[in-house]
C-alpha cells in the first residue's frame, strides 16, 4: 500500500530559529490579499517560493531558491526524519485545548488510479497547473499536504509524544494555533512509522491540487528519462499524516460567493421553488442556527435579503447524475447540483473552471462582500463530516471542489522538502523494515 520514506528536509538556519513566526506563512490557497501584502514584506518569509511575486513568478521563485541555498537562509540536514507535527488549538466556548498530532514524511506520489492516496473532491484547474509550474521550475516542496491514514491501535503516537518534548519550534501561527515541530531520526523508530503505514491507504484531506501537481511532475520527468527506475526524487512528495480516527479533526465549512451572475433575484426564487423550499428570514444571523443539524439545507444571501432554502426530498430522485447513494446524501453534491447546475446554468463539469464561483470559508467576509456588491449573492453552508468523508474517498467518487476545510491548516515554511535529485538521495534501504 502506502510507501513512505524518511525526509531529508530544509529548514531555516539555527540564526533565524527565535524569527520563525516571521518567516511562516498560510498555505498558498488560504493566504488573504491583507496576509500577503504583509508577508511580501520580509525578505525570507517563505510565500515568496509559495506564491511568487512578478511577471515571471515561478523564475522568481527559482532564483529566490538559489539565493537562499546560497546564503545559508535555509539549510538541509543530512541525515532523514521522521518529522512529528503536533497543533493545539481552541474553538470559541472550548475550555480544554485539542491537539492533532501528526507527523510529516515523504510518500510516493500515487496516481489515482493506484488506489493507495485516495482523493475526496475535486480540484480547481488553474490551483493545480500554477502548483505543477513552480513545481517544475524549483523541485521545491513549501508545505506538506494533509493525508489520513487509519490505525485503531493508535501505535504511532507513544513514538511521537517521546519525540515532541524535545521541539525544534514551537510557535503561534497566525491562526492562534500553537505549532510545535520535532524530528525522529532514530534508524529502528523511523522503521516502525514505515511499517505502519505500508498496509495502510491514504485519504487526502489537503493539498488535492499540490499533490495533483505532483503527479503530474512525476509523470513528466518518467517521460523524459530513459533510465526512470521508481526511485528518483521527483517519484515521492512530502505529506502530513494524522489518524482519521483521532477525536482531533475538525472539518469546517467553505462557502460559495457567486459574482457576475446576470439572473434577477427574483427569477433565480421562482426558478428555486421548483427543488427547493424557500423561507424568507428576517435576519442573515439567523442561517448557521437553521441550516445546523439540517439535511440538504443551506442559506442563500443577497445583498438586500436572505433566505433559507433546503431541497424537496422529493426531488432526490431527480438527480441525474451517475453517482452512489453516499454521494446523493452530501449536502454539496446537492447544491452543486441542483443550485448551480439546474438554477444557475453552470454544468458540473464545467464548475471548477468558473470564473462566476468563489470559495470562501469566513461566513462575515462572504457576507461583507455581497452586501458591498463585490459578489452578487453568496450560499452559505455547513461542515461535512467525517464519516462522510471516509465513504466518499472508499466508493471512488469524489465531492465538488473545496468541499472542506480541515482546520487547523498545516504551516508554509516550518521545513521544506527537496525532489531534486542530488539532495534527495539517500540510502534509504536503511530504513526498510
């Protein structure tokens, strides 16, 4: 199933250590126009080999790179780590603090179609061609993606509390998360992680379009290598792992903002009534309290008025989409469907390439900019949960683009991961179990 290798990871310079707050950033998908103007601003902030400024970016983030190898800004160990990542947060009315442990590693880069790393929804086209770009022009990994793996027995986390009370960082991002990040180098320990998860398949949970990047890349430089034997760097990609079955992982929701839309309100109501019933609320407060706990139930907000609309049961029968029963019961499946497809006019198929949809998980931003008329109208949804999302990855299928949002999100710049040949070879024959 699921093979996973040591990292022989880059990481900022001992000198800069008591700044890495400063040098962190959001992953490239989450960073706010505001948290980017700010994090521009520090010459050694990671986002500049994230999401690159300038006419050519990704050259930009290829000669920044080197500037940096150069410099000694960032510096690689030598020898490979298992790296354990551990995030302790809060949420509002929360009085014990969660921690999701997980730990950071390389893992071949399955293609779908493998069945090892299992995706659950879909991507956005031009996330994942700017993610293969810097890819191609760094060999440079930034930010792990998010994988899940299931282990009942929990046998890895005696390993990982040994390791996190000697931390390498520890830091609040600017989630209000307190991150904390140690290594395992130790040849028998490392052999265990690499045992563990050899029979096990991956969900992915985070970073579908860097890790479809990767794949990509893979595919690529198979092509253009005669001597191609499975092993080379460009073969593997740097993942976050957690335990699907820990009481730790928090889904929440992302909403849809919908800009250039020509269809009056009131059309898109009459044309809604046909699959949806439709309430009328006094106040757009009221939506996450009404739509909570309620099936295929969402808010629909417009810039004067705001409704609650949940589909018909009735309707359910109407989809016609080639899809399994788990699919029809999630709540995006069916707004995506019968929202913007059938109200909307915009196919399924044709929705992660339109420039008419915003994803957006702050509930007052997304109703900041329909009431500015930044965006025409917003529907405002609820959290998947992760029962749902284990069957959605097992059957095959996958949920419409950005249909969750694990927090919290894994850090930018913490460590970084190197494909490049010459920086990835080890023998990492050492290591098999």
């Amino acid at each position: 199933m699921a093979e996973i290798l040591p990292i022989k990871a880059w990481r900022y310079h001992e000198r800069l250590k008591e700044n890495i707050e400063e040098l962190t950033a959001p992953l490239f998908d989450v960073v706010s126009s505001k948290q980017r103007e700010a994090l521009y601003t520090r010459p050694h902030n990671s986002i500049h080999l994230s999401v690159p400024l300038g006419e050519n970016p990704t050259l930009n983030a290829q000669q920044m790179l080197e500037r940096w190898k150069q410099e000694q800004v960032i510096v690689q160990d030598q020898i490979p780590g298992i790296y354990v990542y551990y995030q302790y947060f809060k949420f509002p009315g929360q009085e014990e603090e969660s921690c999701r442990k997980g730990f950071i590693s390389q893992i071949r880069a399955y293609d779908w179609d493998e069945g090892v790393v299992l995706r659950h929804e879909n991507t956005i086209a031009k996330a994942v061609n700017d993610r293969i770009d810097i890819l191609r022009a760094t060999q440079f990994q930034t930010s792990p993606t998010h994988g899940l793996y299931e282990d009942p027995l929990h046998s890895l986390d005696h390993f990982m509390d040994a390791a996190i009370e000697d931390p390498i960082y520890e830091l609040e991002d600017y989630q209000g998360v307190r991150e904390v990040l140690a290594v395992i180098q130790d040849v028998p320990t490392i052999k265990k992680f690499i045992k563990v998860l050899a029979d096990k398949k991956i969900i992915l949970a985070d970073g579908h379009h860097r890790y479809e990047g990767a794949i990509a890349f893979r595919k690529e430089m198979k092509r253009v290598n005669p001597e191609h034997s499975g092993s080379e760097g460009y073969n593997f990609h740097m993942m976050y792992f957690t335990n699907a079955l820990s009481n730790s992982l928090r889904i929440l929701p992302t909403h849809r903002l919908f800009s250039n839309i020509s269809i009056p309100e009131q059309k898109i109501l009459d044309k809604l009534s046909e699959f949806f019933l439709v309430k009328k609320l006094n106040d757009v407060e009221e939506i996450s309290e009404l739509i909570l706990q309620k099936k295929w139930a969402f808010g629909l907000v417009f810039p004067e008025n705001a409704y609650k609309i949940s589909l018909k049961q009735e309707m359910l029968k109407e989809m016609k989409l080639e899809i399994p029963d788990v699919l029809k019961q999630v709540d995006l499946v069916v707004m995506h469907y019968f929202f913007i497809e059938r109200v909307l006019g915009i196919p399924m198929e044709e929705q992660r390439y339109s420039e008419h949809i915003e994803y957006e998980r702050n509930m007052h931003r997304c109703l900041s900019k329909v009431e500015s008329s930044s965006a025409s109208f917003a529907v405002l949804t609820k959290d998947v949960s992760m029962s749902q999302v284990l069957e959605v990855c097992k059957c095959g299928f996958t949920m419409p683009q950005k249909s969750t949002y694990f927090y919290p999100k894994a850090l930018s710049g913490l460590l970084f991961g190197s494909i490049e040949e010459s920086e990835f070879t080890f023998p990492y024959e050492a290591f098999t179990p």
